[in-house]
C-alpha cells in the first residue's frame, strides 16, 4: 500500500497544478491539450478506487484516534480532579488529626501535672495507680519548672461533726463519709504539706 502521506503531498501538489491549468484555460490563457496534460496526474491519482479508498481510511482512523485521545483526555481530567478532591479530603483529616494530637496532647500534659501534684499528696501506691490511670510514667517525676517542694493547702470549711473541747474532731463530706480532722491535719503535715484552718 501507497504510504499515505506520500499519497496525499502528490494529491495535493497534482490538484494545485490542475486548479492553476483550469484557471489558465478558463482566462483563454492555455491550450487544451495543455491543461489536459497539467490535469492527467490530479485525475490518475484520484479517478481510482484505491487511493480514495486509502484517505478515506486514513481520515476515519485519524478521526477514531483522535476521539480516542479526547476521551483518554477526559478520564486523565477526571483522574486528576478526583486525586485532588482526595488530596484536599487528606488534608484536612490531617489537619483534624492534627488538632486532636494538639488536644491530646495537651490533656495529657494536664494529666502528667495533676499525677504530679496528687504525688505530693498521696502515698506512692495511689501515686502510681493514677499515673497508670492516665498513660503516664512514673519515674519519680521531679518538681514542674518553678514549682516549689513547700505546698501550701487552704482546709474547706468544716462540717457539722463531732466536737470536743470546743474543736471539731470528726467531720464528714458532701457524701456522708466521717473523718478524722486530727488525723486528716497530721498526716498533711507528715507529708510536709503547710495547712491552715479557717
């Protein structure tokens, strides 16, 4: 088979050359028999079946590549625009994530500093129960920055309970539970907690 794009440069260089010998003729310009010799390549090349039925080929295979590259084109677009809209759904879960690190992050930190003050108030036992309860390691963990070893804890007001000799000896709580005032105020000081009565 004729290589196509040889076909059509000779088509096209045969119909210029009969387009002009057709003008030339029509203006009284050329012969007859002149304009039928400048005419017979456009008209060989032409007349026969093979060659328009090689372009025709040609365009309907050049028109089925291209359909088929637009629509290559149109998935890659969809494609895209889909990764995009994923990227931008990424970004912000990573952004939620983010914030809740942040969050926890935070309440963590206020359970590492709550551990660490319950420490200066219970024994190591329940220091260490509430440290596990919170996620939190518990090698002795020094004093926070600028925080002072002395404490200085204000009683709440006492309850009604039982006096003697005019100071109230046994006191109870919000959920009707007695205890010792005195022995409540000796083991704070043990601890080296200051404390005062209102």
């Amino acid at each position: 088979m004729t290589d196509i794009s040889e076909l059509v440069q000779r088509i096209k260089a045969a119909a210029v050359r009969a387009k002009t010998a057709t003008e030339e003729y029509a203006s009284g310009h050329m012969s007859v028999s002149v304009c039928y010799a400048e005419c017979e390549e456009f008209n060989r090349l032409t007349d026969g079946p093979d060659n328009i039925l090689a372009l025709t080929d040609s365009l309907e295979t050049a028109l089925h590549d291209k359909s088929e590259q637009s629509r290559i084109a149109c998935e890659l677009f969809d494609e895209v625009t889909r990764q995009r809209l994923q990227l931008s759904e990424s970004d912000a879960a990573l952004e939620k994530a983010q914030a809740r690190i942040a969050e926890l992050e935070a309440i963590r930190a206020a359970a590492e500093k709550l551990v660490r003050c319950k420490g200066h108030y219970h024994s190591e036992q329940n220091y260490r129960a509430l440290a596990a309860m919170f996620g939190v390691t518990t090698p002795d963990l020094p004093p926070l920055g600028g925080e002072s070893d002395d404490v200085t804890v204000k009683l709440p007001a006492l309850y009604m309970g039982v006096v003697q000799m005019g100071h109230a000896v046994m006191v109870s709580d919000d959920a009707g539970h007695w205890f010792n005032k005195t022995a409540i105020l000796e083991m704070l000081t043990a601890a080296g907690i200051k404390w005062e009565s209102e």
